[in-house]
C-alpha cells in the first residue's frame, strides 16, 4: 500500500494497526475502522482506493473438534486401529527425503510422550502474546508424529483464548502463518480449523499452492446443512470429513460439494491420551496430511494438484456410488503411496472405479517452479471497539 494510499485512509478516520510484508511480496495491513462506520462500508472504501489491493474483515477460525468422550469407544494401541482403515505402513514409509509438514494449531506440549523424539520447531509469531491452551495442537502433532515419525515438523501457534475462553485465530494471523510456512519450505501445512471463507486467506492459500505447497484443512463440524467451511472449501485445497470405525459419517460434519476425502476422526486418540476433544473433522486431516506430504516426498515433482488426484483415484468409495457431499471421492487409501505416478495413473482408482472417471488429470512429473513475486496489496479490516 503507497504512502498516498496510507494518507487517503487516515484521512476517512481509518488507523494502521499493523503492517508487514509477506514472502509472497504482498503487504498485509490491519486497519482499525473509524467508530460508526459499518464494516461493509468500510471494506468498500478500502476496495476503491485503487487496483491491487483487496480488504475483507478479520474473520475468527477455530479447531475442528468437539467434546463428545462420551461417544468414543474405549481402544488400545496407536492411533486406535485407525492405520489398518488407511493401510497405513505401520514402519512408517521410507521411500524418499523426510517430509518437511507444516502445522498451524494451538500451543504445543513439546514434553507430552507422543511428541518425544520427533524433530519438531516451533515458530512463534513475532510481537504478540499468546495464550492458547495446548490440548488441540499437541492432539494433532501427536497423529503426525505418530503416522510420519521420521518427519521434520514446523509449528505455529496461531491461536489465543477469545473472549469466550475458547481458542481461535484471525484470518491476518492465518495468512501470515501460511505465507511463513511457505517460505520455510514445507511440502504440506495441516490446517485442522474452520471458518468463513476470507480474501486475505484465500490469497494466501493460492500463493502458497503455486509455490507448490499442498494444502490440507478439515472440512468442519457444523452439520450437515450449515454453509461451506474454509479454507477446507476454496479449490486448493483438499477437504477431509471425519469417519468412525465403521466409516460411518461423524454426526456433526460438515457436508456440501467441496468434501474431497474421508478419513478416521472419531474417537482417535494419541498414546498420551491428552485431555481434550475426541472426535471431529480436525482429527482426520492428519491423515490425509501425512499421506499427501509422503507423496511431495518421495515424488518432489508432485504438485498439488496431482498430489489430491492420486489420493482421489485410490480412495476407498463409501456412501452413494462415485462422488457424493458426504464422504467426497471416499476414505483415503495409502498402499502404494511409494509406487511410480505413472503407474497410478494408468491404474485409475481400484476401489471405486464408477467415481475415477470424474477425476481431474494428473499433470506431467515436472519440477515446481516458484511463482512470481505478487506486487498487490491485501488489507484486513479490524472492527473498532463496540462493533462485530
């Protein structure tokens, strides 16, 4: 945003609240709108300042779990029989470099058993405090560990205790933190959390993917009628509803057209068996997470569009024939994760081969290419006190 633009705002009442520049070279920047000026209005007037930039509000994203033990059977072992549903290789895969993932969650307990060992970093976001709680973050650190032991893991707690005492981001703080996973070379970020769809995160998921980052984000819990989730929802992204030991549909998910994948997400537990949540869309990400960041790995030419494909074309169908809003293209599948992609192309997918033919084409093994430098300019309007 140019000086002359900075001006024009403070001008209409509008105050810098916060301003950094991404990798991507975008500048985000977080207004305080002027008392008694609608949200809205305001957006629009940030919009008419020129071309390039593009303002929304600073939405609130939270985990995708909910308290419901009481539904969850009693298990032993890890990750409660949820490997055999997947064909996960309980070795754990070897077939390339190890995976770099990227988490963005709540706080992570480093000295909970199940996170012992693992190569694990945690970014903290720059000049602010947080207080999230880290029950959720460590759950799902824990199930990537667990599946990708050998992997390196970038973490960022992204999240604080909203008013309400529960945890949630922001869609800048969102944004921010894909952007500087991206720049720190992961193959995949694990988005276990859901809210309204956003320009600011939309943007950069979109960076972040043609920079070759495969992106994977729980599809929600807010039933089967409530509106899409996001960023599960944008199109590059690969959206995981949650199934229980008999692939039947967690009750509180999310449905709509944007489902890609299935996975196990009810009563799943890590070895330490945290206190927290149980059950929920959060919990199967993971699994689609780990499968898709073994792939970027033993394939480094695999982009993410041919990543979703291959995880597509071999799913288990469930549901109605084919692809269906509640389980997508059906339950992940990971045999065979290893194995050459022309060879799965060429195979289709075995399991549910009336569904295969709606897949999009696997594009050729090429190397990625990083994306241009992007010179626009995205804000991010922040309700002034009193207002929501």
């Amino acid at each position: 945003m140019s000086d002359t633009q900075v001006a024009a705002l403070r001008r209409r009442g509008f105050t810098i609240q916060e301003s950094e520049q991404l990798s991507s070279g975008k500048r985000v920047v977080r207004l305080g709108v002027p008392r008694g000026l609608a949200l809205e209005k305001a957006r629009q007037q940030v919009d008419a300042l020129g071309t390039g930039i593009s303002a929304d509000l600073n939405h609130y994203y939270r985990p995708a779990l909910h308290a419901e033990h009481d539904a969850a059977k009693p298990c032993s072992g890890a990750l409660c029989g949820a490997a055999d549903m997947v064909g996960w290789d309980k070795a754990g895969y070897s077939c390339g470099p190890s995976p770099r993932v990227g988490i963005i969650d709540t706080a992570l307990d480093l000295d909970a058993k199940d996170l012992a060992g693992r190569r694990i970093e945690v970014l903290q976001p720059a000049g602010q405090k947080r207080g999230s709680s880290p029950g959720h973050g460590t759950t799902i650190a824990s199930l990537l560990g667990t599946l990708l032991p050998d992997a390196r893991f970038i973490a960022i707690d992204g999240f604080t205790a909203g008013e309400d005492g529960q945890d949630r981001t922001d869609a800048l703080s969102l944004a921010k933190a894909i952007d500087r996973l991206t720049s720190h070379g992961v193959d995949v970020i694990n988005l276990s959390l859901s809210g309204p769809p956003n320009r600011l995160v939309q943007e950069a998921v979109t960076s972040a993917v043609e920079r070759g980052v495969i992106i994977v984000a729980a599809a929600g819990n807010d039933g089967a009628k409530a509106p899409p989730s996001y960023p599960a929802a944008y199109a590059d992204v690969l959206a995981v509803t949650a199934v229980d030991a008999e692939k039947n549909l967690y009750r509180r998910a999310s449905t709509g057209d944007y489902i890609d994948l299935a996975a196990p997400g009810v009563g799943i537990f890590g070895e330490s068996k945290a206190e927290g949540p149980s059950q929920g869309t959060s919990l199967a990400t993971p699994f689609v997470a780990a499968a898709a960041a073994v792939l970027k790995a033993s394939n480094p030419g695999t982009t993410p569009r041919n990543a979703g494909a291959r995880l597509k074309a071999g799913a288990f169908d469930l549901g109605p024939v084919g692809y269906d809003e509640f389980y997508g293209w059906g339950l992940v599948q990971t045999a065979g994760l290893c194995a050459d992609p022309g060879l799965i192309a060429s195979q289709g997918a075995p399991s549910s081969s009336a569904s295969a033919g709606k897949l999009p084409a696997l594009e050729g093994p090429t190397t990625l290419e990083q994306a241009g430098v992007a010179s626009a300019t995205a804000a991010e309007v922040s309700p002034a006190a009193g207002q929501k």
